[in-house]
C-alpha cells in the first residue's frame, strides 16, 4: 500500500469536472478529502490523501496533471519512536534547527517536534531506525 | 606479555607498602554478602574524591561501577543448535537469511554481528542501509522471538542429512554464548571530514568540510579509563554485559596498552581492550541492540559494566576520573584515515566535546556522541544495585591484562 498527501489547486476553468471520482473508478485509488473549497468558476483548492498500488498513484497523478491541476507534495511530519530510541545522539550531528539535541544536565537526546522542518537528515542516520515519517495532518488543516 | 604482567605485579608489590588503606577482594566480597559493601558509579565517585580526597575515599567506597553501551562491531555468538534426526555436518548455515560460521563442528556455529543478510544491496544503492544483519539476528533471539535456521551440507555416513530448514527460539538452543573479541575500546578517535563530500563511516555520517564531529565513548563512566593500567580487570573478571552477567576472558583484538598516556596515565588514543562473553539466554533486548551504520554496515549496540573493586587509594584516585581530564585525539575520516594515517588534527578533552562544540582551527564544529551516556549510566546503576543488594559478587581475576606503565602518577 502506498500511500501520498497532497495540496490539489484546480484551475477556474475544469472545477466543473468530477476528476477526483475519477481516481476511484479509473485508477482503483482510495481517497480521504481533508479540506476542500472548490466553487464553479473559481480556483479550487483540495487537501487528499490517496493510497493504492504505488503504480496506479503514479498514473493517477498523471492523470491529474494532464487536466491541468496543479499537484503538491504535504510536508512530512517527524516522529520519534521513544520505544526503540537507545537515545545514543547520532542524529543530533545532523539536525540543522536543533530539534534534536543533548540535555546538558540529564545527557538525554530530547526531540523537540515543533522546532522540526521536516528535512528527514537524521531519519537514516539512526543506527536503530526510530526516527519516524508520518503525514502532518494537523499541519494541514491548519 | 608475560613479561609485563610480571612487571606490573612487581611494581604493584613494591608499591603496596606505601599505601593506607589495603583492602582484598574478598574482604570486599565479605561485605557484598552481608550487604554492607558500599558501591557507587563511576560518575559519583568524581564528587566524591573531589570532596573527601583518594585516602577517605578508599576508606568509605569499596566499589565503583561503569558502564559502556554503545555500538561494538567486533561482538558475535556462538550457538549449538542441536542434532536433528538424521543427523547434518552443517557446511552452510544462515539465521534469517544472515550467514552464519559453519566451519566449527557440525551444529555449532558462530554468527558475527556485521554480516549483512544475503540479499542486501550493501552499498549498491548508495548510500546503503544495512537494515538487517547478525546484530538484529541477535537481538532477535534475546527478544524471543523465532528465528529462521537454514543449513546445508555435503553429507556424511554418520550425518547424512544435506539439507535443513526450521525455527528456533533463544530457548530452543542447547547452547548460545555472546563472544565478543574486542568490546569496551578504552578511548577512540574523534571522527571528522575534510574532504568536499559527505562520507559514510563507522563513525557515522561526516559531513564534509568538518561540519560534525563523532566521538564514541562513554568517557568518565568508561571502564577502562577508570582502571587505565588494568591494575583491577583480568581473565575472570565477572561483568554485566547485555543485561546479563559475563566474564573478561582475555585482552581484546588490538588491545595496545603502549600507546601515549597523560600524566593520570588515560589513554590519548584508542588503547587498551576487552574480549567478554557470556550466558546469550540471560541477556536483554535492552541491552544488545542492532544498529544500522548508513553507507557502512550492520553492527550490534553492547551494553557493557566492569566492576571496580577499591583496594587502595591509588584505584579510589584512578576512579575519581573526570571528562575534563579525559583526552582523545580528532581524526579526518576523509583522507587521512583510509590511508592508515592516524594523524590528530587537535586534542580535545570529553568535557570539551560534551558542551556540544569544539573549535579546529578557527572552525566551530558541532560534536555528536555515538555512545549513549543515559544506557552507559543506567547500566553503572544497574550494576551498582545488583552489588549492593548481594546478588552479584566480584570475582579475581586469574591474570591480569597486559600493561605498561609509562608514567606513574606524582
């Protein structure tokens, strides 16, 4: 299952067509709308999530862009998986907004989310693989 | 090495009469049983020398533990995975896909924590992940979990079997032992690039034009810059590794007492080390992690304890070690290092590379640890516990490890 978040702007002149129903019957994706102000003759503006065979999101997304909707990728969110963190600092080298860093009293590494831009450097620097990528859905709806 | 063993002894004889307090292992075992013996961690012991001083220190203290946790390549298991009905010679043995050494006897093997699985990419896909190895094969087992064992073999009159495939769980196996060659690297480089372009180590990932620095001990909680002439570590000498308690067995692979010493006699580049082993069906998940080094390699995280017995005040004094007065040398990973040149680009101290940045040249880098100084505390704690509550004795060592006193403290 693959699965993408994405900001979808539709030009005034196709807001009249059913292009995202077409995603479903056309490509077999699954679509999750989280926002959505799109008025006929107006732009349009789409906040979806869709999931389905990596392939088929590909094509679906051409298909999109073929009618002229502009398609952009949602920031993604960082997580820390606190289970298997053996809170070591590897990542805390590479973290360029020190969302990542060592407590100098305790010597923890303390991951701080709102100071993360989501840049994904210490993802595979974790020698334990506990730092996480999950969608912003908050984020989004903001 | 014989040699400088007896040396050693001779030394540690003559000085012997100096000393004020002169306590024996198992005066200080006697007290463990009675649970009188007082033990504290290496970090509590710095406060402690500082305020009392080496003579009272010894007086009060009769343990001091450390800790290490930390990635450790040179670590592995040795595993019997018993006879099957027919019987097999294994040839080839893999352990989810990871090989493991076939060429003991016919169901022993010894799988090592840097194989990477048979399928990996490695580097093909640059830079690789490494997501899976014999690191995570043994976690895997101390976790639990089942495992998948598959062998091969050309087949003899009395193990006739050539071929097997089944799951094992830790507790299955009539026999797995943690045998690690080198653990508990007493000091180690200070990892950066100069080069342009970022480069994937053991050290991690150094990005280029010194942007990071790496270091990778637990400094002062550190067990051999606690007993720096091994004057208390020797074959015997009963550890917490993994969770679970082990043994010193011998000096590790590369285990380099000569190398240059401050005047408190610490190690200014990676010297001494240790082999250990232990009982794999007493360890913890906790504390045997794999790890994932990108562009490098798989590898296991050990978490490793030495108990300091304090029979004098020349061991209180040596255990009362601080990350100020610690030192290790940085190294350029990019160039230098792949040519076998170990040349220090600057001398720092552990205090200095804790604070998060240190300037080479006129260059600010920033400093991040590859040792988890929270696990390497929590296991001094843990230790400190086991000892205090009489669960767990210290043992004599048989032989000391080699060492060479080059300077003697003033």
């Amino acid at each position: 299952m693959y699965k993408r978040m994405l900001v979808l702007r539709f030009p005034p002149e196709i807001t009249d067509q059913p292009l995202v129903c077409s995603l479903s019957r056309e490509y077999d994706l699954c679509f999750n709308i989280l926002k959505a102000t799109i008025f006929p003759g107006q732009e349009g503006l789409m906040v979806l999530e869709i999931s389905g065979y990596k392939k088929q999101v590909q094509e679906g997304l051409r298909y999109l862009r073929s009618k002229g909707v502009a398609v952009k990728s949602i920031a993604q969110e960082i997580r820390r998986n606190n289970d298997i963190c053996i809170q070591c600092g590897a990542c805390t080298a590479m973290c360029p907004t020190k969302a990542l860093y060592i407590d100098d009293e305790s010597r923890e590494v303390r991951f701080v989310p709102s100071e993360c831009k989501g840049c994904e450097l210490c993802v595979a620097v974790c020698p334990v693989r506990a730092m996480e990528i999950r969608f912003a859905k908050d984020k989004v709806l903001v | 090495m014989e040699k400088n063993v007896n040396a050693l002894k001779n030394d540690r004889d003559i000085q012997m009469s100096h000393y004020q307090i002169s306590k024996s292992l198992e005066e200080i075992n006697e007290k463990i049983r009675s649970g009188k013996a007082v033990v504290v961690t290496a970090e509590e012991m710095i406060g402690i020398v500082r305020k009392q001083g080496e003579i009272r220190a010894a007086q009060e203290v009769d343990v001091v533990t450390t800790g290490t946790f930390s990635p450790m390549c040179s670590s592995g298991a040795f595993i019997n995975f018993g006879h099957s009905v027919p019987g097999i010679k294994a040839s080839q043995v893999w352990v989810n896909g990871v090989p493991a050494y076939a060429g003991l006897a016919a169901v022993d093997i010894y799988i090592g924590a840097t194989e990477p699985r048979v399928d990996d990419p490695l580097n093909l896909k640059y830079p690789g992940e490494f997501l899976y190895g014999g690191g995570h094969v043994i976690q895997d087992l101390v976790a639990g979990k089942t495992v998948h064992l598959r062998a091969e073999a050309y087949g003899t009159h009395c193990y006739p079997r050539k071929a097997l495939d089944k799951r094992v769980s830790l507790s299955d196996l009539p026999f797995a032992q943690l045998c690690n060659p080198r653990n508990a690297y007493q000091n180690y480089n200070c990892a950066v690039n100069v080069t342009d372009k970022t480069i994937y180590t053991y050290m991690g990932t150094l990005r280029p034009r010194m942007g990071n620095a790496n270091y990778c001990t637990s400094g002062q909680l550190s067990p051999l810059f606690n007993d720096p002439y091994y004057q208390t570590i020797g074959v015997g000498t009963r550890i917490f590794l993994g969770g679970g308690t082990g043994y010193v067995v011998a000096a590790g692979t590369q285990h380099n007492p000569g190398v240059p010493r401050t005047e408190r006699g610490l190690p200014k580049r990676p010297g001494g080390t240790l082999m250990v082993m232990g009982d794999l069906k007493h360890m913890s998940p906790r504390w045997l992690v794999g790890v994932s080094l990108l562009g490098y390699g798989c590898s296991l995280a050990v978490g490793l304890g030495v108990p300091i017995p304090i029979l004098n005040e020349e061991i209180a004094f040596r255990t009362g070690v601080s990350d100020e007065e610690i030192v290790t040398q940085v190294v350029d990973y990019g160039k230098d290092y792949p040519r076998g040149q170990g040349r220090s680009l600057k001398e720092v101290t552990y205090a200095q590379l804790k604070t998060g940045m240190i300037r080479i040249g006129d260059k600010e880098v920033k400093t991040a640890p590859l040792s988890s100084y929270v696990r390497a505390r929590e296991i001094a704690q843990i230790l400190r516990d086991w000892i205090s509550s009489g669960k767990f004795l210290l043992a004599q060592p048989q032989e000391l490890l080699p060492s060479e006193r080059i300077e003697t403290r003033d």
